[in-house]
C-alpha cells in the first residue's frame, strides 16, 4: 500500500478518497477512527491517512494528487459585495430604540 497524503481531519480524507474514485483510482481511509475517538494522539499515529493499492498505477496517482493539491491552493471564489447594510441598520435601531428609550425593566413590566 501507498500513502498518498495525510489529513488532519477524517472528512478531509473522504473528500480526497471521492476525488481519487472519480479519477478511476481506488483508495482506502486508514486510521479514522483512531482520529475521532482519540483526537489528542491524532498527530502521534501520522493522521488520517489515504492510501492506494500496490496495484495502481503511480503516474496517475502522482498527477491526481497535484491536481487535487493544486485546486485546493487555487483559492476561494471571487467575493461579491452585499449592500444590505442601511437594511441591518434600519432594523438594529428600530429593535434597540425601544430599549434605549423606556428601558429594559419597563418592557419586562410591561411583559408580564
């Protein structure tokens, strides 16, 4: 068996093992559950790892990696600013003013 990468995370691993199984390549998530359950010795046994059989060929496992790797560096997607802040301050104020105004007690008197 191969190691092909280690993760921190075992829903890491599987993301990774689904990208390698649509590429056609087989892989196995190794120590997940030593991750889960004893988390504080997830760095001592190495991570969870993703492995690949004897059996694959490892050109095509080396390129689906850096593809992998290099997809994951390639960084969020563009930001679209949102103007809806007149809206959260139109609404904070209209909340909070009674507040400010009759106060806390009032409103809880008044409440009850």
């Amino acid at each position: 068996m191969q190691t092909l990468a280690r993760f921190d995370a075992p829903e890491d691993a599987y993301l990774f093992r689904a990208f390698l199984e649509s590429r056609g390549i087989a892989a196995t998530v190794l120590d997940e559950h030593v991750a889960q359950l004893f988390w504080h010795y997830r760095n001592a046994v190495g991570g969870v790892r993703v492995v690949a059989g004897e059996g694959e060929d490892a050109a095509a496992l080396e390129a689906a990696t850096l593809e992998y790797f290099r997809t994951l560096r390639a960084g969020p997607a563009p930001e679209v600013n949102v103007r809806c802040w007149p809206l959260v301050l139109l609404l904070s104020w209209a909340v909070g003013m009674p507040l400010v105004l009759f106060g806390r007690k009032a409103l809880a008197k008044r409440s009850s």
